[in-house]
C-alpha cells in the first residue's frame, strides 16, 4: 500500500488494485476483473486528490488496467 493511513477499503484483496509510488508517478494497476471499480468511489476522489496534489512538482497518477494506461 502507497500510505498506511488509507482506509480498509484500500486494501488489494477489497480495492482489486494495488498502488504504489514511483519515484514522482502514483502508479495504480487494476484488477483485469474489475474494469470500473477504480473509477468508483471512494477511489476516484483519492486518485484525483493524489493526482492534484503530486502536479505542482511534475508528479502524476497512473491507472493500468488491461491494456489500457489512463492518467488521471
């Protein structure tokens, strides 16, 4: 997990993602299963805040999910 303060819904066996950081990228890969739990909530607001928060400094959040590579 990207921050033990993240709630229980954040862990992979419940969320069917796991995140983790890279340097200045958020990179979140999701469960091929599962094609809109991420974009759900609570996780889109977390990825949005994320995503708003790392920009100032060239930071981004990134979604895998089959072949698909979204930037939030």
């Amino acid at each position: 997990m990207l921050d033990n303060g993240l709630g229980d819904e954040w862990d992979p066996l419940k969320s069917h993602m796991m995140v983790y950081g890279q340097g200045q990228q958020i990179t979140i890969l999701a469960d091929p299963d599962r094609p809109d739990l991420w974009r759900r909530e609570p996780y889109m607001s977390q990825l949005k805040n994320w995503a708003a928060s790392t920009a100032p400094t060239g930071g981004y959040v990134i979604v895998f999910w089959r072949d698909e590579v979204v930037k939030i």
